[in-house]
C-alpha cells in the first residue's frame, strides 16, 4: 500500500537525517525516533522517504549512548553530536562525511515520520529550479500558526527571512506561512554558510534556521515549497505519537481502500507500514494487521482477528477472533475460524481449521479438515517439534497431536484422542478410555443426594 515516489535529480544527493534528540518528554528509556509508528520505527519511516530518491549517502546524527539508533539505520553511517548545540551544530556534527560533496544535500528530521519522497523531491527540484537557490525551506499552513517560525517572502515568492514569533512584528506574526524544518542546500555552499551562524541568542545555540539570514546576506537566493502540516508533524511526547499513528493509520486505509480492499469500518482497522492486500480483499470490523503480512485476492478476513508475518492465499476465509502468527502461511480457499491460532504452519489448498484449535510447527495438507480443539503438542519445554498431517485427513475434536508425528493423507483421527505414534494413511486411529454404561445409576444417584440435602440442617 506505499508507493515510492522517485525523481530524476539533476544533481547527486546526500541526507542528514537529525536523530540526536533525547526526547525527555516521552519519559522513556528509548530514544525517541525509536518509537514505532504503524510498526516501524520513526527514524525507520524517515529513511525509507529519503532512500525513495535514491541518494548516494545517508548521514544520520545521533546523539552520545545512541547506538541502538545507530543499529536502527545501518548500513547507513551515523556521526555523534556531542554538544547537542542547537540544530545548525547537528548538521556541522555530520561536517566530517558530507563536506566536499559537490551536489545537493536535504536535511530532514528523525521524528517526522509522516514526510513523503514526493515532498522531498519538490524541494530538490526547487533547489534545481532557476535562481540557483543557496537554501529552500520546508513551510506549512498550520491551522493555529502558534509559536511557528514564520517564512516571510519577498514580492518573487522567494524567501527572505525565517523570523522566530517572539521576534515578528505584528504584520509578521499574521503571516500563515510556517517553518515545518526541513531544509534543501546546496552542498558547495552548505558549510560556508554553518560557519558563518551564531549564538547569540537566549539558549546559546547554532539554529539551522539562521541559515536563511546568512544566505541572502551574502546575495543567495533563497526559496519555500510548501507541504500540507500534517505531514511534517513533529513527535516529543506520546500523546503526539498517538496523534501521528492516527494520521499514518489514515494514510494506510486509504491507500487500502483505493487500491481494491473493502474495509468495513476503516477506523477500527490498524495497519503496518509494510502490510500489502490484494485486490477484492474484505476487512472486517476490529482487525489488526502487524508487521510483515501479505493478503492475496479475495480474501474475507472477519471481525477481531490478529496477523503477524504471516501469507494468505487467495480466496481465503479468515476468522473471526483468529491469531495467525509469525510464519503461518496460509494457502488458497482455506478457512481459519475463531479462537483459532496459527503459528510457524503451512495450511494447503481447501483445509479447514474451522474453531478452537492451535496448529504450530506443522503443515496440514490439502482438503485436511482439522476438528474443533485440536492442538498440536509442539513444545516438550526444550525443543519444538513438527507435526505432519496428509492431505484429506480427517482430525477429530478435542484431538491432542504430540509431536513429532505424522498423520498420513486421508487418515481418520477418532474424536478425543492423544496421538504419540505416526498413523499410515487412510488408517482410523482411535485412543481414548473404554466406554462404560451403568443403567438406572443417574437416577438413584439424583434421589439419594437429594434426599441428603433435605435432611442437612439448616
């Protein structure tokens, strides 16, 4: 349900992506682009919108003690900023990789996991555009314009300043054009630029946004694109990162809806950022998909079920309240019913798992109908083990199949049997207590205990 956006640049391209944050209002032990919007980390989000233009590097700053971040986004190179001064001094952090790159360099924001390639792009190609500008800025018209930094623009349309609200006039602070952060440079000018920004100001900081101030002083043409606000929306707390997995979870069924898939209440249906449905696919009420799972054509997947790394085939029934877990792959026209959990399973063509039943570490063949209750005794505390079961058998209710064991096709498992040896195909195997029939027994059993309750005392 993505789709990549990509764009012929005219020159080569670079990114730094600006990871450094601590986020202390998230009150967290993980760093704050760590956090997972529709099952994929921030920074995760920010570096596939980047990598969508193919550029010939990917610099992403972290601050000191951020190696899971570092682990996050490798193969790609991360540098430490070790003052954690301000904004335009995380970009001189990533001096040392990018100075001397002769083309474009973009800087984006570890915690704006909603920005687009296609966004992206537009800013490369307002960067290319005539003019030749030093500088473009991302802006945005933000319902309540706040605190923003306001774009001011000249009588061309280009961008003259970036004035922080506590120092705009009035005229200013009516200006709704906002600063969203993000930023386009051209690389031979990018650290002529850093190195001539200060820090004279309340919180002692080099601010990227300077830049602006110092390009058109030196006679560089600066210019803005202009993205929607909700897709640069920044992350420092959770609520904020509830409010963006709302928006992404917006995008997902969206996009899930044009491509071909009904969904029956998209509010209540969660997506992954990966997850890929085929077309004439039927979503009920309540499903969550997490990360890693693939739906073919005509699927119907009915109310509360939960999936996971998991495939499903075409023509497929799934729930409702069904768990498919990691490794369950789930073949054409099958049918997987309620409180049923697959995990780590191949189901074949035409099976039917129709309720109350855990099938791991197994395969059923094709037309194998597997009885309410079933379970496939996988663990023995200290290794799993596989159960085989042939295609067209038949596995009685309330069945237990203590791996490893193979039942072989078109076989016959009586109901309620605990199965510890293979059973040959076509075989009926039956394993339960012998039935014993005492006649008149409930009835004499029913009087005499009535009888002693009547006289228990009160």
């Amino acid at each position: 349900m993505t789709s990549t956006h990509h764009t012929q640049t005219r020159r080569p391209l670079a990114c730094i992506i600006l990871a450094a944050g601590k986020g202390t209002r998230m009150k967290s032990d993980l760093p704050k682009v760590l956090h997972k919007v529709a099952g994929r980390s921030m920074v995760g989000h920010v570096v596939a919108a980047a990598s969508a233009l193919e550029p010939e590097r990917i610099t992403v700053v972290v601050g000191p003690g951020m190696e899971d971040v570092a682990a996050e986004v490798a193969p790609h190179a991360t540098v430490v900023q070790e003052r954690q001064l301000g904004t335009a001094d995380a970009v001189m952090a990533a001096r040392p990789l990018v100075e001397g790159f002769e083309g474009d360099v973009l800087v984006v924001y570890g915690d704006t996991p909603l920005v687009t390639p296609a966004t992206l792009s537009r800013m490369i190609e307002a960067r290319n555009a005539s003019g030749d500008p030093a500088v473009v800025v991302l802006g945005m018209r933000p319902d309540d314009p706040g605190a923003y930094g306001r774009l001011i623009q000249g009588a061309d349309g280009g961008l003259d300043a970036i004035v922080e609200y506590l120092d705009a006039t009035e005229p200013q602070r009516a200006v709704t054009l906002c600063n969203a952060g993000l930023m386009a440079f051209d690389g031979r000018r990018l650290f002529a630029l850093l190195d001539a920004i200060g820090n004279d100001n309340a919180k002692g900081e080099f601010y990227l946004t300077d830049a602006v101030a110092v390009a058109r002083a030196a006679g560089h043409a600066c210019r803005v694109v202009e993205a929607s606000a909700e897709e640069v929306v920044g992350v420092n707390s959770r609520a904020e990162l509830a409010a963006v997995e709302r928006l992404m979870q917006g995008r997902l069924r969206s996009a899930a809806m044009a491509g071909g898939a009904t969904l029956a209440d998209p509010e209540t249906v969660y997506f992954s950022h990966d997850t890929r449905l085929g077309r004439d696919v039927t979503v009920g009420q309540n499903v969550v998909f997490g990360p890693g799972v693939e739906i073919g054509d005509r699927v119907e997947i009915r109310p509360f079920c939960h999936l996971e790394e998991v495939r499903v085939a075409d023509g497929a029934l799934i729930g409702p309240y069904a768990r498919l877990r990691p490794g369950a792959d789930i073949g054409p026209d099958v049918h997987i019913g309620n409180f049923v959990e697959v995990k780590n399973a191949r189901i074949d063509k035409g099976a039917k798992v129709n309720h109350l039943t855990y099938i791991g570490d197994a395969s059923v063949g094709a037309k194998a109908n597997i009885g309410a209750g079933t379970i496939t005794c996988n663990y023995d505390g200290f290794f799993k083990s596989r159960t085989e079961i042939g295609a067209g058998a038949f596995i009685g209710s309330n069945s237990a199949l203590v791996a490893p064991v193979t039942i072989g096709a078109g076989a016959i498992v009586g109901a309620g049997s605990v199965i510890t040896r293979d059973v040959p195909a076509d075989a009926l195997t039956v394993e339960r207590s012998k039935q014993s029939v005492h006649e008149g027994w409930a009835a004499g059993f029913r009087t005499r205990r009535a009888a002693e309750k009547a006289a228990k005392p009160k």
